[in-house]
C-alpha cells in the first residue's frame, strides 16, 4: 500500500527565500519570504501572475541561479549549483538536431561515462515509456512538438534524478497535444515515482496533475495558498468535468484574479 504522502520523506525544502536583481534605486524583489517543501514522489504545481517569479524560482532550485538570502535544501544539502540529482524539463526541447532519439536520450548517460549496453537499454525503456517505439533513429526535424518533449522528458528521466523541474514544458504544444502530454506525464509518474515541480500559467494543468498546487501572489512573488488537489480515479481529460477539480479551479481562479487586479490598481 502507498505511504501517505505526509508521511513521506521531504525531498526538498525552500526556506524564507528572496531573490533582488539590481542595487540601490534600481534594486528590484522578485521573490520574497518564499517556503516551500516537496516530498518524495510528490507532484507539486507552481501557479502566480505573470511575473510574480516562477522562473526564477525553479532556476534557482535548478542551480541556474542564487538567492539573495533564504536556502533551498535538496535531501537536506544545500544547492549551490546545477548537479544531476535535478533534472530540468523547458518549454523549447533543447535537443541535439543531428542526433537520433535513441542518441539524444542517451546523451547524459554517455556523459557520465556509462557503459554503451547499459545506456543503450535505459534509453530504450524510457523511448518506451514515453510511447515512441519505433522512432528510435529518427531525427528531431522528423517529430511532432509534442514527441520532441517527449524525447526531452526521457532523455531528462534516463539520468534518473532525485527531483524533477518542469518548467512550462506544454506551454508551446496546441491544446489537444497539451491535454494528450498531460496525460502521459500523469502516467509516467504513476509507473516511476518520480518527484516533479512543475510550473505552470495553466489553472487546468495545474489541477489535472498536481498533487498540491502552491498559488503564488503577484511580485514581489511570495506563496499565497497551498492547495492539496484530491480528485477520484486516475487523472485523464475526464477529470477536468469533475465537481471537486471545478471547485479547486474556481478557488485558483479567485486569487489569481485577485492578485492580477490588485497589481493593476499599483500601477
């Protein structure tokens, strides 16, 4: 039987986090008094007004970036940098255009210095997982936007990483191939366990996938609510007609209109 998510180990945790871009009168706060935790094999969504810092955010958990104070612990170590322990999924696919799917999946671990049989096996199992057999040798310009993500989030799952950082990875898809890689990657999850942050301007997406969605105010970006989604049956496109995936909507939508009118009347 699973563990209950609370009695989960937390994978990682986010302290009283700011982040100031500038100095003096041109100093400008992103992200302020930011906290946050994610437990092992948890699916957490990041919702805000644009601009509020989301980006931000997940690139300084990617070690793409550094706070100006505050901390952020992966399995209670501190992140000072970009490491393999964190996998990072972008909305542009970032492959390799003259490499094969089979190659380009392989890449990190021929990186690591893996041994061919062994990465050539991996890559397969996750080609497999991501549902394209049989594209093994094509090359990038040969796929659909959605199969080059798919080819990006195997590629980013075969290096095996403590947590996974997804950063609007559906947003350039159209609305059908969003809802069709949505759907994959809620199956992905339920057949590996992975730990996932995903961001996301996507209420829907926010609710279809998310075990809790943390609501974040305008900028400066801070945590508004956090919100534990709890919907019946396995999460499929017939979730999104549900009552109880309606009402977490309607309470997203609320603050997220709150918080959008709020930065107009500032201005």
């Amino acid at each position: 039987m699973e563990t209950k998510t609370q009695e989960r180990a937390v994978r990682l945790q986010v302290n009283h986090l700011d982040k100031v871009f500038g100095e003096g009168a041109q100093a400008v706060t992103a992200l302020k008094d930011v906290n946050l935790e994610i437990r092992e094999s948890e699916f957490v969504m990041i919702v805000g007004p644009s601009g509020c810092g989301k980006t931000t955010l997940i690139n300084i958990i990617g070690g793409l970036d550094t706070q100006t104070s505050g901390e952020v612990l992966l399995d209670g170590s501190p992140i000072s940098g970009p490491g393999a322990d964190r996998g990072m999924v972008f909305q542009g696919y970032s492959l390799f255009p003259w490499l094969s799917v089979q190659k380009n999946v392989e890449f990190g671990l021929k990186m690591k210095k893996v041994p061919a049989s062994q990465r050539e096996e991996a890559a397969r199992r996750y080609i497999h997982l991501v549902g394209l057999d049989g594209f093994e040798d094509a090359l990038p310009k040969q796929l659909s936007g959605g199969m080059k993500q798919r080819v990006a989030i195997a590629r980013t799952l075969a290096n095996e990483p403590e947590i996974l950082l997804m950063d609007e990875p559906f947003g350039a898809l159209d609305a059908q191939t969003r809802v069709v890689m949505q759907e994959l990657l809620a199956k992905i999850r339920r057949e590996t366990n992975t730990t996932i942050l995903f961001i996301t301007h996507d209420i829907d997406e926010a609710v279809l996938l998310g075990d809790r969605v943390y609501v974040m105010s305008r900028r400066p970006g801070s945590v508004r609510d956090v919100l534990r989604v709890e919907l019946p049956g396995e999460r499929s496109h017939n979730s999104l007609v549900l009552p109880e995936f309606l009402e977490i909507k309607k309470k997203i939508m609320d603050m997220l209109w709150q918080e959008s009118n709020d930065a107009a009347m500032d201005r």
